[in-house]
C-alpha cells in the first residue's frame, strides 16, 4: 500500500501494460516537451546560451536564440565569453572595428559582417561611447 498522498506504481499505464508500440508513442510528446524546456531555459538566462561577461572593461551580453549582442565599451578593455568562445574589441578606427573571435582578429565596418572561425559577426553601432556587435553561430 502506498503512502497517503502518494500513488502505487504498478508496472500499468491506464490500467494496461505498457507494449513497446505504447512506449515508442509517448517518445515523441516526451521529446517534444524536453526541447520546449530547454528553449525556455535558453531564453530565460543568456548564460545558459553560452554568454558571460569578463575581462577589465566588462562588456554587456545579451544572447537569445539568434545569436549574442555584446557592447563593448569603446575605451579600455573588454573579453567576453560568448558561444563557447572569446570575444574582445581590440580597437576601433574611424567607423571600423577590429575584434578578435576565437583567437582570430577580423576588421568589421558598421553595417558588415564577415565570418570568423564559424561564426558571424556583425558590427551593428560604433560611437564615442561603445561598440554593439553580434556574434551568431
């Protein structure tokens, strides 16, 4: 007899033995639900997306199912970890910044993109103040 509160296990579902046919119809729902979870979760904490902020100058991250938008500050220096790679703004020139992804240095005008040890980066704002670039895979 089970506990009160707590149901008997028996080895049933809905009163029957589950067949192998029963089990393999429950995957996909099972699947289903565990990739709606892990979505969620994503969305919820862009450090579960791969995205943290490091390095003397601390850029912000900001990581969604599209990619990470880091900004850098356009003085010091900033590394951040994004994607399971660095990241670091080494300088900028005029409306060109020169970044370094995954140990490779790219120079990217505002506007473009170029790829760099698979993934896409794309400056998308340089001023006085900051860099905002995004970095998807």
């Amino acid at each position: 007899m089970a506990a009160p509160g707590r149901h008997a296990v028996s080895g049933t579902l809905n009163g029957a033995t589950p067949t192998i046919g029963a089990v393999n119809a429950l995957l996909p729902r099972l699947r289903r639900g565990t990739a709606v979870t892990v979505l969620a979760l994503v969305l919820a904490g862009g450090s579960l997306a791969g995205c943290s902020g490091g390095g003397g100058g601390g850029g912000n991250t900001s990581c969604g199912v599209d990619g990470c938008t880091v900004t850098f500050p356009r003085s010091g220096s900033a590394e951040v970890s994004v994607l399971g790679v660095s990241a670091r703004l080494v300088r900028v020139d005029a409306d060109i910044a020169q970044i370094e992804v995954a140990g490779q240095t790219v120079q990217v005008p505002v506007g473009g993109q170029t790829e760099v040890g698979g993934f896409v980066v794309r400056v998308q704002e340089v001023n006085d103040q900051q860099v905002v670039v995004k970095i998807s895979a």
